[in-house]
C-alpha cells in the first residue's frame, strides 16, 4: 500500500516536472519568435534619408 503510495507520487512529481519543461520551453520559443519579427520590422532606419547635422551645415556653407 505504502511503495503504491510512493510510485503514484514519484510518477505525478515526474510528470509535473514534465509539464513544467515543456511550458517553459514553449514560453522561451514563444518570445524568440517575437522577438525575431520585431527585430525585423526594424531592419530599416525609420528615414533613409538622414544625414546628421553638421554635415548639413558643412554642405550648406560652402557655395
């Protein structure tokens, strides 16, 4: 009575620990991905056009 006792715990912790994984493995998979399309809708500066200041101006003063 007693080692059924122990088997049924033994295997509900295992298969907690299982679940457990597996969650957290498709937690971490979930915010990859995520992270990876957000990454990619910037791939691009938001004005390709932009040149800093001070190159502006260099350009500007010289006729």
């Amino acid at each position: 009575m007693q080692s059924d006792l122990n088997r049924l715990r033994h295997r509900k912790s295992r298969r907690h620990k299982i679940i457990g994984l597996f969650v957290l493995c498709v937690v971490v998979a979930l915010v990859m991905v995520m992270m990876r399309t957000c990454s990619d809708q910037f791939a691009e500066p938001y004005n390709t056009n932009y040149q800093p200041m001070d190159t502006e101006r260099k350009q500007g003063n010289n006729p």
